[in-house]
C-alpha cells in the first residue's frame, strides 16, 4: 500500500468479509498466505507456498552483492542492458 502524505489518517476498525479468500488486485491472483512486497520500482506477488524458497534466494543474491563494488555492479548492469538491447536488434 503506498501513501500520499507523511501523516497517516486512522482508518475504522471494521473488516471486510469474506477473509482469508483469493483477492485480485491489478489483475494479480493473491491467496491468503501470499507474501505482497512494494517498492518505487513495482510490486510482487510471492505465493505463500515458495516464500522460503524465494527468501532464500534474495538472501543469496544480498550477500553476493554486498562484496561488489559500485563500479563493478554498473559495468554488469550496463553488459546486461546492452545484451537485452542486441537481442531486441537495437545497436549502439
């Protein structure tokens, strides 16, 4: 959920039913027990059933990335964008 302030507004204490029922938000699928993760880039779904698996991996890919040096991430991410941008047949 993102807001558009800095001071939030009490919402009622009240629930909508049904609970713990499949929702659709933004055409996504989300079951009870899925993990929703937001930032200024996007929003995921993660299905409950593979939040392990799916935090093990972030936490894999965080380690990995903490020994790497700002100059060494942009040389592969610019290698990376390049290679997207030859497989959709732009040139540089």
């Amino acid at each position: 959920m993102f807001g558009r302030g800095v001071v939030p507004i009490p919402g009622a204490k009240k629930a909508v039913l049904p609970l713990n029922e499949r929702v659709r938000c933004g055409g996504v699928a989300v079951d009870p027990g899925d993990v929703v993760v937001a930032d200024e880039d996007g929003v995921v779904v993660v299905p409950g059933a593979r939040r392990a698996e799916v935090l093990a991996g972030a936490r894999e890919r965080l380690a990995r990335e903490a020994g790497e040096s700002l100059d060494a991430w942009e040389a592969a991410h610019r290698a990376r964008v390049d290679e997207l941008l030859r497989a959709g047949g732009f040139q540089g």
